[in-house]
C-alpha cells in the first residue's frame, strides 16, 4: 500500500493550514511543525516536500530523539574514516544523502545543544563539517522540522538555544488535536477502513449513530494515530459486526479520565480487555514482519545456505504418525554453521539493514525493537553500512 502525500481532512483549521502549507512549500523556508503526539507531523512534513519544487528529490526523516547524542552528529554530517573508533571507513551523512531534497528533523527537542548550533550554521550558511574533518562543506537542503514540545519553555529552561528556536520558528505550521476537527474524525475513519479493508481483505460493517457520536466526542489523546489503531482492531477483532455503542467502548482505552467522556462502570475490567486486544494488535503485525522477513530471506538465501537450527522430524516418522525415535547414542549432532545467539542476532540485524538499504526507522520495526536499542546494537557489534538513504516507506 503506498503512503499518501495527501494531508486528508476538510475541517476549516485544515483547510487553512493545508493552504498555509502549500504557499510555504514553494518557499525555501525552514519550517517548524508543532502539534500532539499522532496528529500528523510527518505527514505534513511529506505533504510539504511533495508540494515543493524538491518533490522529486529525496525526503530523509530523522528522529532525533531515537538517535543516540553521540552518535547524531555522524548520521547529519557523515565522518571520516578513523573519526572516532569504530569509524572504518568514512560514511555519507543524511545532508549528503538528501541531495538538494528535504530532511525532516522529528522530535528536535531532543537535539543536543552542540547540534543545534551546527544545525544553525547549517541553515544560515549551509555550511557544514562531517565529524573528524575540518573540510568545509555545502548543502543545499530544505530542512523541516517537528516537536510535540514546548520549545518556548525548553529554551527558558536552557535546553534549547534561543537563537535556533527563532530560526526555526519563523515559519511555524500548528496542527490542531484530533478532538478540535469536528467531521474529519468521521472523514479519517472512513478513509483508515478502506485502506484496511483493502489490506486485511475484510468487509467493515460501519457504525451505528450512537457509536459515530462517541467516535466524535471522544477525547483522542493519541490523536490520529490512535484512530488509525482503533479502526484496524475494530475491523481485525469484530469482523462481520456493525459496531455498536457497546462495541466501541469496549475497545477505547480511556488515558484522560477528566475529559473521558466514555461512562464505563467496569473501567479496569475493560482496560484489561483493550490490553489484550493492543497486544492482539502487536502480535499481528510481529507475525507479518516476522513472515516478510523469512520470505525475503528464503529469496536471497540460495548460495551459502547454513543448517537450521532447529530441524523438524524426518517425513517418513512425521507421516506414519508415530512419535520420533530417539537418536542412537553413539551419533553426534552435527554442530557445523550453528551460530551462537549473539552471531545470530548480529547477522539478523546486519542482513535487515541491507534488506533495508539502511534505513533504521524500517529496519528497527521489522526487528520489532525501538530505534534507540538498534543503533545501541549496531554499535556494540560494529555493524557497518553505507547506505543512508530512507527509502520511502510504504
Ligand atoms: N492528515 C492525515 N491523513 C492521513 N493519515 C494521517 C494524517 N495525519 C496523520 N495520519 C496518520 O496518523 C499516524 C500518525 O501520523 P504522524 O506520524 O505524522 O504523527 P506525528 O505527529 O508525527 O506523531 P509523533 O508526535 O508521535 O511523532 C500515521 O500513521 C499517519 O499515517
Ligand atoms: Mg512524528
């Protein structure tokens, strides 16, 4: 399924701002997207670059957040080789991947303060240094950036520096909560079924007007994303139901309890019920991962194939129905090509970031591990690649 540049919605706030957006985008101005958690960042981020004249060109998230300090500095600018240890060789950064295309800086709250200056020269002068060389280079990148923080009082508690947050900030794009977008909730919904109909191949029996009203009074504290969520449980879990009143609450998990607007005596029951369903959910989309994973690697597995590690039970025992015979003592398994669970992990981790042209954000959802624990990985095994390019997900 491909991944819409569109910035759906039809609420007035949305109107506006997609307009906003569209007489930014032909700009070259740096921009800074603000909004809750799941409101829409990236996507307006990518809706930005899409309507600009670098549409064709390369967009390169990067969450600064799930980067490691250390480590973020060499990921922007790239390094040399022998910069710091572990640098065997020198590596592109993303200024030098984007290629006069458009990155998109998320969670830049999270920036160390020693960034945010390099940062700064960067869109002032588009200068730049990739770490362990004092070659002045250029860039020639539209930079966009997110945060769900509020920078004003980062900057008064000295975790961000002033004059990058009046850099960034002089184009400020807000996305309003999904609880302030009257009918787009109903819009989103109905766009978030098709698409999983279309991708679980199942029918979605819609809802009641009872259940419309709460969809549209409730709160959203994760705003769209936990929309998106919803409707994929709704239609996985109650396949061939409508979705009644009942229905609805069932699954909501209530986070903000002074604006819940959901009455449910037997709250911990139910919270307990939309645990397991979350986790229903998660289970779900690990098997998918694990299945793409294992198909990817049967295509690409055909020269030095290794033994399984764990052998199933010859054919003729399995079809006569009788139980596996014990082996005979005196026969030693044999041992050859079995890895330990470290070598295992390492080569999982360093074939996925292939299979992934080393986009880390993918290659970290597959493995079904957070970015941050990856790049720790990719550390501690010294994992190289030199690919840097974020290829668009789908
Ligand atoms: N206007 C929209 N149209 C269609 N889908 C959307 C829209 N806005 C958000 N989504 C979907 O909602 C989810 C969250 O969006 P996104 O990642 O852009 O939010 P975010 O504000 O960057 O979140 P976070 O603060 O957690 O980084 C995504 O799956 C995205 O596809
Ligand atoms: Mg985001």
């Amino acid at each position: 399924m491909s991944r819409t540049t569109d910035f759906l919605g039809q609420s007035t706030p949305i109107q506006e701002l997609k307009h906003l957006a569209i007489q930014v985008a032909q700009t070259e101005a740096t921009v800074l997207i603000t909004g809750e958690t799941g409101s829409g960042k990236e996507v307006l981020s990518r809706f930005i670059h899409a309507n600009s004249k670098r549409s064709h060109l390369n967009f390169i998230p990067v969450n600064c957040g799930a980067i490691p300090a250390g480590i973020l500095e060499s990921e922007l600018f790239g390094h040399e080789k022998g910069a710091f240890t572990g640098a065997l060789q020198s590596r592109k950064g993303y200024f030098e991947s984007a290629d006069k295309g458009t990155i998109f800086l998320d969670e830049i709250g999270e920036m160390p303060l020693e960034t945010q200056v390099k940062l700064l020269r960067v869109i002032e002068t588009g200068e730049y240094q990739k770490v362990g060389s004092s070659e002045t280079r250029y860039t020639d990148t539209r930079l966009i950036a997110a945060t769900n923080r509020n920078l004003q009082q980062a900057v008064t508690e000295k975790n961000f520096r002033e004059d990058f947050y009046y850099r960034l900030r002089s184009v400020e794009l807000h996305i309003p909560p999904l609880r302030e977008r009257g009918q787009d909730i109903l819009i989103l919904a109905e766009y978030f079924i098709t698409r999983f109909e279309q991708q679980h191949g199942l029918l979605f029996e819609g809802f009641t007007s009872d259940a419309s009203e709460i969809l549209l009074r409730y709160s959203w504290p994760g705003n769209i994303r936990e929309l998106k969520n919803l409707i994929e449980s709704l239609l996985i879990l109650e396949k061939g139901k409508q979705i009644t009143s009942e229905i609805l609450e069932k699954h909501l998990v209530q986070r903000n309890r002074d604006k819940g607007l959901v009455h449910d005596p037997e709250r911990s029951e139910k919270n307990e019920l939309s645990l397991i369903y979350n986790s229903l959910i998660q289970l779900h989309h690990e098997i998918s991962d694990i299945r793409r994973l294992l198909l990817h690697r049967e295509q690409n597995d055909t020269t030095e194939r290794k033994p399984p590690l764990l052998l199933p039970p010859p054919v003729t025992e399995l079809q006569s129905g009788t139980l596996p015979s014990t082996p005979p003592a005196e026969t030693e398994p044999d041992v050859t090509g079995i890895m330990t669970l470290e070598e295992l992990e390492k080569k999982t981790i360093a074939d996925t970031l292939e299979m992934c042209k080393g986009n880390k954000r993918r290659t970290a959802k597959l493995l079904g591990i957070n970015e941050r624990t990856l790049y720790r990985k990719i550390g501690k095994y010294g994992i190289e690649n030199d690919d840097r390019l974020q290829a668009p997900e789908s």
